[in-house]
C-alpha cells in the first residue's frame, strides 16, 4: 500500500504535465487596429507571445506608411527585392486581382491619398486629381522576377490593406500548429480566424457587427478551421457637406464604391482570400457579388447585409448561422 500511494500521485504529476491545457489571451495594436490573440494550449503564454511577435513583425514588413517597411521602400523606389512574405502576398494579391476583374486593386494607394484615408486628413479631391492617380493603379503593370517586384508606372503605389489582414492570420494559424497548438483564435481588428475548436470541443462562436446598429450583431456563426472577414463602408469614412465619403473605392472611377451593400462577410478557410474578396464584393455589390460567388468556383461563403434588417447568406453557411433576422439563402444551382 504505501509503495502505491507515491507511485500513484507520481502519476497524478505526469498525466497534468502532459495533458493540461490553459488559455492565455493578449490584446495589442497593430496593423492600424486593435487584435486579440486567443490560445489554448500546454503553454499558452508563449504561444500567444509567438503570435504577437509575428504579427508584429509581419506589420514591419506589409506596411504601406511605415518608412522602414519593404513595401513603403518599393512604393518610393519603383521597384525592390522582397523577403518571402511581402513576395507571396505580392504575388496572391495580383491573382486575386486578377480574379476579381480589379474590383479588388492592391494599386490604389495614390488615390486612397488623395482622399486622406491613411492618415486621416480627409478631403474631397478635384475630379481631375483622381483621374491622374487612377492612371497610375494599374496592376497588370506590376511585374515580378527574381523576388524583385516593380512597378512599372511613375506613381504607382501598393497597399496591401485588403488582404494583410487575412493572410496574416493564415501564417500565424499555420505557425501555431506547427508549434503544436489545436485551440486558437485570432481577432485581428474585426478578421477573424478559428484554429480547431474551443478548449470545451464546441465551435468558436463570431458574431458578425451591424453596421446600422454599432455594438449590435446581425448574425452569429459556429465556426471550426476557417476565417471570417467583415469589409464595410461603415468602417471608415468622413462626412463633408451632408454627404458620406468610405475607405472602400472603386478602381473603376477612384470615388468611394456606390455598393448596394452595407457590408460583406466572408467566410472560409483561406483568410487572405476572404479578406481580399470582402474588400472586391462590397465594390462589386450585390447582383454581381452574387454572381461572382456562384460561378468563380472557389471554396468560400458570403453574408451581404443590404441594409434595414435584410440580409443574403450563401448555402455553404446556412447550418453554421444563428440570426433574429429575415434572410435569404441563396443556392450555386440559382446561378446555373
Ligand atoms: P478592407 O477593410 O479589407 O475592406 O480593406 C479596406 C482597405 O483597403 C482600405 O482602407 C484601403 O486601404 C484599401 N482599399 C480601398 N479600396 C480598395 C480596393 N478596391 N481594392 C483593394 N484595396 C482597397
Ligand atoms: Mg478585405
């Protein structure tokens, strides 16, 4: 008997060791926004730690107004040698581009300037200054070699505030499991992205913002594995002489996009995807964001909130979304 109790509690030691799990949450500011790291995990705090790190890091690199960064370097410079993660979002951004026939356009920050929208200093530019800025967000004139990109238009300038979001969420999801992690969420700014599950085995609960309502939800979704990414007018704009000017434009004529949506969410396991096509569906508005849901054949879901209560949610999500509202579920077959 008393061999048995020692060996006993040496087992209590061992299985807590090896199988307890914590959960450590850190909130900091970065990206232009405020993001909270989540995790569950045998030593969360380091993980959590990991986290931030990278995404600071990650920051230093993508950002367009910091003066140190490689993409603030290209944009001055015309052209430079990037470090593989400005490089692959280079390169993802010109294929979502691509994708979305330019409704999402990673060369629009000469435009985004004139309006004031990095640094706040809002105005309403001359029709003519926007006509000599758009001529030069033009990404099929961004060319890439050797990880060197160029930009191959006097004035040209990337910003990648789309999708860095997104496809920062995707590395750091993809460097926690590595690590070991299963349970983690990641709320940057408004992007969220769920790794497995919460430490009690139920989904993450994310709760989609009402842009008519602040501090209310229009829908709640049970998610496992994937990213959901909210891009609005709501979230950024100023008011001159009655009339509101958004952070969201229209590569098409410069001025801020005339959407018939009041936001859009994407949903899907590819958070840069998503974040890029949160940003080209509220260009694109509902007939042919719907469109572009339908027949693009990608693997990803949509909510389009138009406003007053209505909203439209896509197949994929049907079973996933909880909501007080009235909404449509639209089907791929609608579209055939
Ligand atoms: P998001 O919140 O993901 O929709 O990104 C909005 C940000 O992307 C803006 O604040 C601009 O920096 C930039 N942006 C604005 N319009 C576009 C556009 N049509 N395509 C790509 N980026 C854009
Ligand atoms: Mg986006």
């Amino acid at each position: 008997m008393k061999k048995l109790i020692p060996l006993f509690i040496l087992f209590i030691i061992l299985c807590g060791c090896s199988f307890s799990a914590d959960t450590d949450s850190e909130s900091f500011f970065a990206m232009d926004t405020y993001m909270t790291v989540t995790v569950n995990d045998k030593d969360s705090k380091s993980a959590v730690k990991y986290a931030e790190n990278e995404i600071l890091k990650l920051d230093k690199i993508l950002s367009a107004h910091n003066k140190n960064s490689e993409i603030y370097k290209l944009n001055k410079n015309g052209s430079g040698k990037l470090s593989a993660a400005a490089l692959e979002l280079t390169e993802k951004s010109l294929e979502y581009s691509k994708l979305t026939e330019n409704a999402f356009n990673p060369a629009m920050l000469s435009v985004s300037k004139l309006w004031g929208f990095p640094d706040k200093n809002y105005r309403v530019p001359a029709e003519k200054e926007i006509k000599t800025a758009l001529k030069t967000a033009k990404p099929d004139k961004i060319s890439v070699k050797n990880n060197t990109v160029k930009l191959n238009l006097k004035g040209m300038e990337l910003d990648f505030g789309a999708v860095a979001k997104g496809y920062t969420s995707d590395k750091i999801i993809r460097g926690l499991k590595k690590r070991g992690t299963e349970s983690a969420l990641l709320n940057l700014g408004g992007n969220v992205a769920a790794l497995g599950v919460k430490p009690d085995g139920t989904e993450w609960n994310v709760a989609v913002e009402n842009p008519d309502e602040k501090g209310n939800y229009i829908a709640n979704l049970r998610i496992k594995d994937k990213a959901v990414i909210t891009s609005g007018g709501y979230e950024r704009y100023f008011k001159k002489n009655g009339k509101v000017y958004h952070h969201i434009l229209n590569p098409e004529n410069g001025y801020p996009a005339e959407s018939s949506l009041k936001s859009v969410t994407t949903v899907g396991e590819n958070g840069a995807m998503c974040d890029a096509f949160s940003t080209a569906l509220f260009v694109m508005g509902k007939e042919k964001a719907l469109r572009f849901w339908a027949e693009s054949g990608l693997d990803f879901d949509v909510i389009l909130y138009t406003g007053n209560g209505s909203m439209i949610v896509t197949e994929g999500i049907a079973d996933i979304i909880n909501s007080d509202l009235d909404y449509k579920i639209v089907k791929r077959s609608d579209y055939e």
